[in-house]
C-alpha cells in the first residue's frame, strides 16, 4: 500500500520556500489527521520566509511553516473524546507537557517541553501546519461550527496572542493605549483593547496603508513615524499613555514606546525583536519607573479567541486582504510581504 503523502510549504533557506510531498507515516495513537482548510500567514512565517529565522530560532533543517490553521477531522487514532471524523477544527499550534515546573504554576504559554508546530526553537523542528494533512493532539483540537469559514477559525491563534498580549497589560480599561506596529497582530490588538474597555488606542507605524486600515478598525489616533517624531511627541505630552504594546519586533519601536508612556506607565513587548543584543533607552526605564514586560503566545485565551469569532463579537475576516490556495504558498509568502497591498494573507485548501 502506497504511504499517506502531503503537500506541504517547506522552507530550506531563505525565500527558499517549497511545496513538497511530505510523508506522513502511521498516525500514531492518541493523535487526529486533518485536513488543511485555511491558514493564515504570520509575521514570524514571513521572517522565517526571509531570513530562515525568527529572533534566535534558526531554521537548520527544513522547516513545514505554518501555525495559524484549521481544518476537518479526517482519522482518529485511538480516544478523542468529544471529536469525530467530519469535525471542523481550530487548531492549537501549542502542544504543552503539562507536567513541568512551568506548567504546574499554571503557565503553560511558558512550557519547558512544549511542541509548538512551524517552529524552529527546538532541534530537530517541529513542523507545522501548511500542509494539505497534518497530525495534532485531541486537546489541540477546538470545534467550530460547519459554517464558519475555515480562513475566520485560522485566525482564532493570532487573535489569542493579541488577547493574552492586552492581559499582560494589566488594567486596561479607560486608560489610554498606544500600539506601535501595524501589522495583523497589532491590529487585532486594537480590537482586543477596545473590548478590554481602553479609553482610546494610538496606532503608530512607518507605512501609511496599515495605519489606514487601523483607523477603519477604529484607532482613536493614527501616528505615521516617516514624517518623524514630532506627532508621536505632541500626542504623548498631550494624552500621556498609560500603557504601550510594542507590536512591531524593532528596537525603534521600543524605543519609542520607552519615550511615549507617562511616568509609572506599563510597556508589554509583543513584537519578536531581533536576535541579540539591541540598543533601546535602558536608563529611562528606572528614571519613569516603568513596567516592562514581556508576553509570549498564549494559555486560556485560544479557546477564549474561538469562542468570539464564533459568536461575531470580533470580526477577524476584517484583516484578510488575499487569499491563495495551499499550492502557491510561495508566491502568496511574497504578497504578505507586500504590505502596501496586503495586511493578512490566508492560505486555502486547493
């Protein structure tokens, strides 16, 4: 009998990005197969699509891309309470251990031993989800009804990270927020504010297209850093943030923020910055007494995300700009990238 095969985005270097047909094996027991429905290209895709890395993850064998998915339950191996072949899926890219020290505290985002899919932290990589199958955990598994498009329940990963990001934040209701960094996540983070109840949102960014779209989505302000500084100033010395999410991944971003916020203010970097050493304003962070923190992926807030684009209550197709089928992952990779056109591209079945 011939072995199960998929299609599937595999990165060798960078813009090195091709289809392969991957084989799948047995599925072992415990795990579901699904079938790719939609997937959403992330930032970090895009930096590992350039550079074969992504802060300090390096690609160093080839790489299945891929973590913002859905699909159809096609095979079950073994228990899978709740689940049947025929379910329509929002997948969790993260698989924790549930046993570690990290886990056991109840951060489980935070995992020592975690399998998070389209990743290169780890040695060999854990491969992701732009494949036509793929093999997830029952618990990765969260069931949307038949009638959601599989692009909206894709989008249920970067609206998770964008919700825990906002929760780092502490208290966000009725204090003023600024967002640096336009892209899908820092967009979604100016609808996740909003809905924690901030009194305004900024958004600041260096291209005038995404901050565009972020007054459409309701930005209280839109702040375009290539006219300089000078806007970002006033609008500071006038509202005083309380609270900076830094989206952007750029040591100017923090830099930014670390000058934007009021005295006693709270900064959450959101962003993947470089890898290495960065140069930000290190001393004003004790002189402002500011709170730095950082937020990674998510915990609870997968399922919390799911919950609300089934219900309407955040409307994630408001970003998707393109979407290309699975078999030109290449050419739709380089369409993200183009964000004088395009703000979130999703991939689709073929």
């Amino acid at each position: 009998m011939t072995a199960a095969t998929a299609l599937a985005a595999t990165l060798y270097a960078p813009e090195d990005l091709r289809m392969v047909d991957r084989p799948l094996g047995h599925l072992e027991p415990g795990m579901v197969r699904i079938r790719f429905g939609a997937g959403g290209i992330c930032g970090s895709d895009m930096h590992y699509f350039r550079h074969a890395r992504t802060g300090d993850f390096v690609v160093t064998s080839p790489l299945v891309l891929g973590h913002e998915v859905a699909g159809e339950v096609v095979k079950i191996a073994g228990d899978a309470a709740g689940l049947a072949v025929g379910d329509h899926v929002a997948v969790n890219p993260s698989r924790w251990c549930g046993s570690c020290v990290r886990c056991r505290e109840g951060r489980p985002n935070l995992c020592e031993n975690i399998y998070f899919m389209g990743s290169a932290s780890k040695t060999p990589h854990m491969q992701g989800g732009f494949a036509s199958l793929f093999d997830a955990t029952p618990a990765q598994c969260v069931k949307v009804p038949a009638d959601l498009p599989f692009a909206a329940a894709a989008l249920a990963e970067p609206l998770a990270v964008c919700l825990h990001a906002v929760r780092r934040a502490g208290e966000v209701a009725g204090r003023s927020v600024v967002i640096f960094g336009a892209g899908p996540i820092g967009l979604l983070t100016l609808l996740a504010a909003k809905r924690a109840g901030a009194a305004e949102v900024a958004m600041v960014d260096m291209a005038a297209a995404p901050l565009a779209f972020a007054t459409r989505l309701g930005a209280d302000h839109a702040i375009d850093l290539s006219q300089g500084e000078a806007a970002l100033d006033q609008l500071a010395q006038d509202k005083a943030f309380d609270v900076a999410i830094e989206a952007s991944g750029t040591a100017a971003g923090l830099a930014s923020a670390i000058k934007a916020v009021r005295r006693g203010a709270t900064i959450v970097q959101l962003g993947n910055l470089p890898g290495g050493k960065i140069e930000i304003p290190a001393n004003a962070i004790m002189a402002k007494e500011l709170d730095l923190r950082g937020t990674f992926r998510f915990d609870a807030e997968f399922a919390e995300a799911v919950d609300l684009i089934v219900a309407g209550e955040v409307d994630v197709m408001a970003l998707v700009t393109a979407e290309r089928p699975l078999s030109e992952a290449p050419q739709a990779f380089r369409l993200a990238l183009d964000r004088s056109q395009s703000v979130k591209v999703v991939l689709t079945a073929d």
